[in-house]
C-alpha cells in the first residue's frame, strides 16, 4: 500500500518535517513530488512516533508547506552495482550523469555498510610501488591502506594524487584487475575536469569510476558521495576480486557538509561547530579500506583534505589522523621554493610501513635508512632555527655539514619530477648517496654492518 | 506487559512512550532482529535507551523486551585467547555465522558452551563455601588455570559434588544450599553486571613494579602493579605502539587489550602478532595469555562505550583468581567522545568541549577499578591499568587528558617532536611523571641494590639540566657553553639516543631486564664522572670525544647482548683505561 503524505508541517535548512506517517523505518528513503513535477529524494534522520524528520538531498528550496507529495520507498539508501560501472561518471548520490544510461543493477547495496569483523581482515604488507622517493622511503604505502594527503589551498595535492595513480605499482594487480574509484565532494568543474584529463592521458580513464559532487552541487548529496564511492570500492574489490585505489577529495568540504547537516537538525555542536560524532562518522568511511580473508581484492583508501589555514590541529585532519594509517603532509615553504612534490617528511608518517618493507619486500636497508634519514633531517630543522638566530656563519662545523645535507636533501630526494618515476632501489640508493655526505659517526640508527656496505663518505 | 513499542529513534538512542516497568540499565533486546540495548533514561512520560548496533530500519511499534538484569558479561572459560566485541559477543564465531562483515542481531553465545573442559573439584559435600571460594580449576590454556569461583555474593553448605572429568560450559558440577535453604547450581561459568566492580576483602599497597622491559618506563617512569598509568600523545606519536610493546612484554599474567574506537587493520595486527609471539617465559604464543576486545572506529559507537567496562569486568574476573591482570585500553579518548556523542543525542547540557558534565566521574570510576587487592578467597591479585589517551590537536589541557590526569599516577606524555625525529618511545622526560616511586623504591632497593634509585636520580638530574643548557643553546650555539656544560650535554645525549630511545624491532632491545638497565646507567654515569676528571684539567672536550667512547656506548644497547651483563666490566675498564690514557 502506498502512501502520499501531502504538504509538510516544518521545513528547516534542508530539513523537513511530516506528520502522521505511519510504518516508515529509521534511514529509510523517501521520494518527494513536487507540484510543479520534479521530484527529489530525502532521508529519515528522525523519528517520533508518526512525526518524522527527512533530510532531502537536493536541498529545500521551492519547498512550501503544501506544495509536496511524499512517498514512503521501504528501503535504506541504496547504491546499483554491476560490472558494468567500471568507467561510468555518476552523481554524488552514486546516479549516472555520463548519458549512457541507467545501470543495470546486478546488486543493490546499502551505502553506509556494515563493518568488517576484525577478525576476517587480513594485515595489509603489500608495498605499492609509486615511484615517489619520499613516499616510497619514507611513508610507504601499502596496499589496503588508508593514506591520506593533508594539504592546503594552493597546494599540489591534486598532481600529487594524479601522479601516485599514473605510476603506482601494486603487487598482485594486472590492466584487468585494477581501477581507481575518484569522488569529488565540493571541488571546483575545473578541478574534477583536471583529474578526468589527466586520467584519461595516462590511459587509465576505462578504469575508473568517477563521482562529482561539484562545489555548487547539493550539499546534504554530499554526504552520500563517500558512501556510495565506498560501496562501489567495497563491490568491486569484494565481489570481482579487483585492486582498488579510492580518492576522495575534499574531505574538508564533506565535513563542512556534514556540519551544516548536524546544525540545521538542532544538534549539539563539539569543537568548532563540527557535530560531537565527526570522528565515528569519517571513521564509518576511512574504516572501509582493507582487505578480507578469501579474497583477492583491496581498498587502498588516499583521501585529499584541505587543512583550513595549514592548521594541522584543526578537528578535521586531526581527526583524520586518529583513523587513518598515517598521512603524507604537503608543506607550503616547500612549494614556494619550488619544490614538488612539497612533501613535509617529518610530520608523514606510514603505520603500516614497518611490515611491509624491508627483506624480502624492498630491501633490507629500508627501514634502518629511513630512521635514519628522519633523524639526520629533523637535526637539519635544529640547524636551521639556530641558523635563524645567530647566522649560518656562526654555526659549528657539524651543524654546517647538516645545513649542507638538508640543502641536498630536498633539491635531489624530496624533489622529483611530475614524470619521473623513481624505482625503489633507486631511492634507497639516493637515501645513502645523501646520508655519505655525514660524518659517519652522526649516524646513530644504523648499525655498523650496514654502514661498511652502503656507507660511502 | 509485553506491550512495549518503540515510539522515536534518533541516531542510536531510542525512546519508548509511556510508563513502563524497565530498571535502569537494564538489558533489553529491540526490534525484530533482538537488537541489544541498555536503558539510560526513564520518566513517567519516556524510557530512553541506547541501542548497541545500527538502528537502520528499525520500525515505531517494533517490540523493546526486557530482561530483566543490568549489562551483563559471562564469565568462565573460554575467555583467554579469544577476541570479543565491546558488549562480549565472541568475533571469530559471529565470522563463522555470518562472514566477513558484522551483520546486526548476532545471537552467538559469548563463550562456546560445546567444549568440554578437564575440571578438577576442590570442595566436598558438607564442605561450608562462601563467595569468592575456589570450587574447582581447570586448565584454560597451557599456561593458565582457570579457577572457577563461588559468585562473590553466594555462600552456603555444598549439597551435591560431581566427579572430576570433563564438563562443559553450562553442566553443573557443585549444588550449594544457602541459608534460606535454597539450591544453588553451580557451573563453569558466572554472570557479572558490567558497570560494578566486583567485591574484594581489602585493597593492598602497590608496593611491587609492572616491570615493562622499556627502559624510559622501568627506570624513569615506573608503574606498580595494581596502578594506573595514562599515555596522552597526538596522532603519530606511537600511543598504540608503547601498548603493544607493554602488552608484550609487562610482566603481567593475564592481558586484557581493548580497542576501543582504533582502527581494524590495527586490530588484525595485534592477532597476527600475539599469536605469533612466543612469550619468553612459558614458551607458549602470547594469545594463551591474551584477551582481546576490538571494537573499531566503525563499529557502533554505544557499544565502544560499553567495551571499557567489559575489558575491566574481564580483568576483574581474572585478578580475583589471583592472577596479576594488566588492562590496556586504546584509547579512552574514544570511549569519552562515544560518552559525548551519546549525550548529545539525549539533548544533555553539555560542560567542557561539548562533553557531558559527568565524564569525570565515569573517568573516575574506571581507573579505580585498577588496585592490587586481596581477593574474597585470600589471595592477592591486582589490576593495573594502562589508558591511552589521544588529545584533540594534541593540546594537553582538553578535558580528558586533564581529568584523566587527576586520576592516574602516572603520565607518560608523547611527544611530537621526539616522534618527529623517530626517537621511540616518545616519552618526554620533562613532562611525565610517575607518583610511585615511594611505593615501590623499596622494592627496588632490594632487588637491585640501592644504586639502581641513586643512578636513577642523577640521569634524571643530568637530563634537567641538559634541558636547561639547551635554551641557551638554541639562542646563541653550543659552541659558547664552558666545557663542563657541553660534557653536560654529550652525556645527555647518550642518555637521549642511546639509553631513553629503544628499538622495539631490534631482538634485544625490544625487551631489557632490569640489570641491563641498570648496568647501562652505570656504565654512562661512570663516563661522566671520569670525563670530569678530564675537563677539570682543562684538557679539551674535542679529545675527549675523539676517543670515540660516547659513541660507543650509544650503541651499547646493541652491542651487549641481553643474556650478557659481564660485558658491562670490559667497557667500564675500557672507559678507565683510555681516559687514563689522556690524563695521564
């Protein structure tokens, strides 16, 4: 028996408010008609006894009180997937716009997921190969991870995601077996269009499935992009056994949505307005990266957030990377100097890193080299702040030695080209090639074995 | 009676219209699918309660039914070398019913009740028991026994013994009759509310170490067992790391690690790990000694809330066995957010960064369930807690990690700046702090010798002075400072790297016994004090140093192995004779 529900009895923000409705279930979809004969889709966030609460997705606006018809849908929020999606551009709420039709579901899946059983997981050791000395060196990635790139307006975050896709190297995965899922949340037409370009010159475009939610698309669709983004990673890493890199930018503005979502609803605000559940939300969706026993696939999650003014501290990326398995950092001073990518080395980090290195992954050296490297350019900062003080000409004989090696360090190790792929073996030797120009008695991470062998000073 | 129906939903707190007969906190299953859920609210006109899994789809009118207890967890064996979720539902069964991912309404016993157990009774008819008593033991795993116990408020005459054998979970083996005359059947297992904690005879003095094998722990900054400790540090700087490596390696008999709200390739880590670790001391995988309680980030968030209580009931149960049990709960943070999220749903007047006025108190009541105690059968057992706590924007002044301050002795504040330059454990000697040392110097004395606390002293000293030194070094250059002042800061150094810093994948270093520690002191405190002979005759530090021995003994913690303390006297004569050398 279907219901219409006539007219509204409250409309708030995106919000609105019916009463008398009866049988409806908690999450469930709802289908708004319009007087005028567009139709729209919402969502019950609320419900007391026959009065319930529906977020709509493409906003309120030309909502009156009297103008609507709603309709019960008997299900959650659903996304279609087939095989066939591989290649597709959709909406932000997981619906073609690419004008090659409708989907032909051979599955319907609900958006928000249901977790994996942390016993089911398999512990991700498969080093990527992206052909980036830093990220290679020093936070490696690894295959079912969840990285992201903390960035900032300006910033080289979208050549860098770009760059990782064109070159990355993942054990296990084939042209068939692999595909990149891109959701756009609130980024600019051009921005999306730069991603789809760049795709497309690096031949992977067939293997991608891209998802836009432009900056003056709805925002409450907003928060569905990463969840329908997600469903679509979970089905083809889960049921078609494929390797999958998800990229989601920008988380920034998803959690901008999702405040002004918590805020028209009447909640209580946490830190800076963002509602007291942001962290269970992102973590509903960082979570969703992995791999499962008895299967071949995985979801490598690298999620693209604009720290709001470079603040590292401010709820988002801080939030961020209490879920995530490390970060990749992007640091402005070293953009302005020119140097891309402008990876700040210290404040990245990779968790996961540790046990996918090393024998029988990379190479032996790895991470003793990197512990290194970390110890040797966090000094380099110590020389320079001193530097700052009384003069780089005033400074002992090590600390120059350091001033030199830091120098060195980002003009040949952080800075590489957009092109050029540097392979693993590669960078380590440049690590080493870098580390010789020290005393070999200030390399206190390594120990001597390995010094007589790589050690060239 | 059976009339309750769900009236509102919002998130995953739901309210039930009209009066109703539900006592607070009681356990309630809703909806169709027996979801299960806590009453946290009741008035005349609403019963709230919140629902521990997703409320997707439930329905108004969906029936709510009662149970007529409080959250409970089910106590018996089975327990160790098995991972649960925050409300005890046992993960690696609900995998085999329903597959990799978690579906809702799992209605998996807590404990497999099919296995059979080789019990052993300790009572006899007529025997007299009181709660607390031990009626029979079995063993759990090849390390632990496991001691079934009368529950701490039953006593009475025992009417009815089974013959040692093999039982399983829900078989009775001992009757007891109390003194109303009523039959108690006991089994190998036992029901607990959760949110109590369970009885003792008296609380003890902490007077004995959680010795860790980290060397920034034991030495600088030590917990007794029976304490609590708090790890407060941003994101990176290696809070579950330090837990790992802690429940590796503490001398603990039973470890109780709950994730609580972290992420669930960390968890699968943890399992991967432990199973393959083999605990030095009984030659047995870490896991027969191991608990663990995962509920991820993603997983609902109101059973994050409870899985803080179920890992403390866990360790509860196993110290009044009188085993020495140590908690690591990772993060408490989380747990404290999943408090400020539940409240915010309920339309509290929210205190302090949207947490809800109580948080301190809940914080309070959990850490005082860590104690050294006498059990209710005599023996001693303790629990000691260990909290990770993860600041926002790691600022150390938001309110968990001060109220957690208030309630722990011990602070081991990460820092970034050492994690930044990957000195592990990034413990900053100037802002932790231990409140033990007075409880368990003595012990130490005793064990090691008075020097070990003397030694102690003076490192920590040098390390304060260092800090000192170096604000005056950051404005002006080392190069300025009086030899006696940069022998100060050479020395400190080697403190720094080569004895506070520990690799925990290095084979020896990952774990260090006390006289290693000990020795280690020993050694750099005797460079020192033989480097000032030389500075006093105004010989130049630059010589010094060219002897090359502050860096050998920055990497001392490599060179000598564990098993190796007399190597310590060859570098001691090294120091004397090549200092000689110079002055003489």
């Amino acid at each position: 028996m279907l219901i219409d529900y006539v007219g509204v009895k409250e409309i708030n923000g995106s919000l609105i408010v019916i009463d008398g409705v009866k049988g409806v279930s908690n999450e469930e979809i709802v289908d708004i008609r319009l007087d005028n004969g567009t139709t729209r889709q919402g969502r019950v966030v609320q419900i007391e006894g026959e009065r319930i609460v529906v977020q709509v997705f493409e906003g309120t606006r030309n909502i009156s009180l009297v103008n609507t018809k709603t309709r019960l849908t008997g299900h959650p929020m659903e996304q279609s997937l087939s095989p066939e999606i591989i290649g597709r551009v959709l909406d932000g709420a997981g619906r073609p716009i690419d004008g090659l039709g409708e989907i032909f579901p051979d599955k319907k899946a609900n958006i928000n997921g249901t977790p994996i059983n942390p016993v089911s997981r398999v512990y991700p050791t498969n080093f990527i190969n992206t052909g980036i000395s830093t990220i290679d060196t020093l936070m490696t990635l690894i295959r079912g991870q969840k990285l992201p790139i903390f960035s900032g307006s300006g910033m080289k975050h979208n050549d860098l995601a770009v760059q990782i896709v064109r070159q990355a190297r993942i054990t296990g995965a084939t042209e068939d077996n692999f595909c990149v899922v891109f959701a756009a949340m609130g980024v600019q037409k051009d921005v999306a269009e730069y991603f789809r370009k760049s795709f497309e010159d690096s031949g992977v475009l067939s293997h991608v499935v891209m998802l836009l939610n432009l900056s003056n698309d709805p925002i409450i669709e907003r928060t569905l992009t990463p969840r329908c983004a997600l469903t679509i990673a979970e089905y083809l890493a889960f049921d078609l056994d494929m390797h999958v890199l998800v990229i989601m930018t920008d988380m920034t503005s998803y959690a901008e949505a999702l405040r002004e979502f918590s805020s028209s609803k009447g909640e209580i605000p946490g830190r800076k307005g963002y509602p007291g559940y942001l962290y269970s939300d992102l973590a509903s969706l960082y979570e969703r990266a992995g791999m499962i026993k008895g299967h071949e696939g995985s979801v490598t999650q690298i999620p693209i957030l604009t720290m709001p003014n470079d603040d590292i501290t401010h709820p988002i990326p801080d939030l961020t990377g209490y879920i995530t398995e490390g970060q990749i950092t992007l640091d402005r001073s070293l953009q302005g100097q020119g140097y891309y990518p402008p990876v700040s080395v210290l404040p990245s980090l990779s968790r996961l890193m540790k046990d996918g290195i090393g024998e029988g992954f990379t190479r032996a050296d790895h991470q003793p080299l990197a512990n290194q490297l970390f110890a040797s350019y966090a000094r380099v900062i110590d020389a320079r702040s001193l530097a700052a003080v009384i003069g780089e000409e005033e400074l002992s004989p090590i600390d120059k030695k350091y001033m030199e090696f830091g120098k060195q360090f980002e003009t040949r190790f952080v800075n590489q080209g957009f092109d050029e792929d540097r392979d693993i073996t590669e960078s380590l030797d440049l690590g080493w090639e870098l580390l010789s120009t020290l005393p070999r008695s200030e390399l206190d991470r390594v120990d001597d074995e390995l010094l007589d062998k790589y050690y060239k000073g | 009676m059976n009339n309750n129906v769900i009236f509102g939903i919002n998130g995953p707190v739901i309210t039930v219209k009209g009066p109703t007969d539900f006592k607070m906190m009681e356990m309630v299953h809703v909806g169709r699918e027996n979801l299960v859920g806590e009453i946290i609210g009741v008035t005349d006109e609403y019963t709230t309660i919140q629902v521990y899994e997703e409320t997707t789809g439930l329905r108004p009118g969906d029936p709510v039914t009662g149970t007529g207890n409080p959250m409970n967890v089910l106590l018996g064996p089975g327990i160790l070398d098995n991972i649960f979720d925050g409300i005890e539902r046992p993960l690696k069964a609900i995998e085999e019913e329903n597959g990799a991912f978690i579906n809702r309404g799992s209605q998996v016993n807590a404990l497999d009740e099919t296995k059979e157990w080789d019990v052993t009774l300790k009572v006899k008819e007529g025997d007299i028991v009181k709660g607390g008593q031990i009626y029979a033991t079995l063993p759990e795993t090849q390390i632990i026994e496991h001691r079934l116990m009368v529950p701490p408020l039953l006593s009475g005459e025992v009417v009815e013994v089974k013959p040692d054998g093999e039982y399983k979970l829900f078989d009775t083996i001992v009757k007891i009759k109390d003194e109303y005359g009523t039959e108690h059947s006991l089994t190998l297992c036992q029901q607990w509310p959760i949110r109590t904690s369970r009885p003792i005879t008296q609380r003890l003095s902490t007077s004995v170490p959680l010795i860790t094998g980290q060397r920034v722990i034991d030495t600088m900054f030590p917990i007794a067992k029976g304490g609590a400790a708090a790890i407060p540090g941003g994101f990176g700087t290696g809070k579950t790391m330090t837990q790992h490596q802690l429940a590796k390696w503490c001398d603990a008999d039973i470890i109780v690690y709950v994730g609580c709200g972290e992420r669930g390739n960390e968890m699968s880590q943890v399992l991967d790990e432990f199973s393959q670790l083999i605990d030095p001391k009984s030659d047995r995988p870490m896991t027969d000694r191991t608990v663990l309680i995962a509920n991820t980030s993603n997983m609902p968030v109101a059973a994050r809330e409870a899985s803080i209580y179920t890992g403390i009931t866990l360790a509860e149960y196993y110290r009044d066995m009188g085993y020495d049990v140590a908690i690591m709960a990772d993060s408490t943070s989380r747990w404290a957010e999943a408090l400020r999220e539940i409240s915010g749903r309920l339309e509290e007047m929210p205190a302090e960064e949207g947490f809800p006025a109580y948080l301190p108190s809940r914080l309070a009541e959990f850490y005082e369930r860590a104690g050294r105690v006498e059990t209710l059968s005599g023996d001693n057992g303790s629990v000691s807690i260990i909290g990770a706590v993860s600041p926002q924007g790691s600022d150390f002044s938001e309110p968990v990690t001060q109220n957690t301050k208030r309630f722990t002795r011990c602070f081991w504040a990460l820092d970034k700046a050492l994690a930044y330059a990957r000195h592990y454990p990034a413990i900053n000697w100037m802002n932790s702090y231990s409140e033990y040392f007075n409880d368990i110097d003595p012990w130490f004395n005793e064990q090691l010798g008075e020097e070990f606390v003397e030694y102690r002293t003076r490192i920590s000293a040098l390390l304060q002075e260092e800090n000192k030194l170096m604000e005056i070094v950051k404005l002006i250059g080392s190069d300025v400072l009086p030899d006696d002042q940069k022998l100060v800061i050479e020395t400190a150094k080697v403190i720094r790297v080569g004895f506070l810093q520990q690799n925990a994948f290095h084979k020896d270093d990952t774990f260090v016994p006390l006289e290693k520690q000990m020795n280690m002191m020993k050694v750099i405190l005797k460079l020192y004090d033989r480097s000032k002979d030389v500075v006093a005759q105004e010989i130049p530090i630059s010589k010094l140093i060219a002897l090359g021995l502050f860096d050998k003994l920055t990497k001392m913690k490599y060179d000598i192995p564990n098993d190796k303390p007399e190597m310590f006297d060859a570098y001691i004569e090294e120091i004397d004779k090549k200092i000689d050398e110079i002055l003489y």
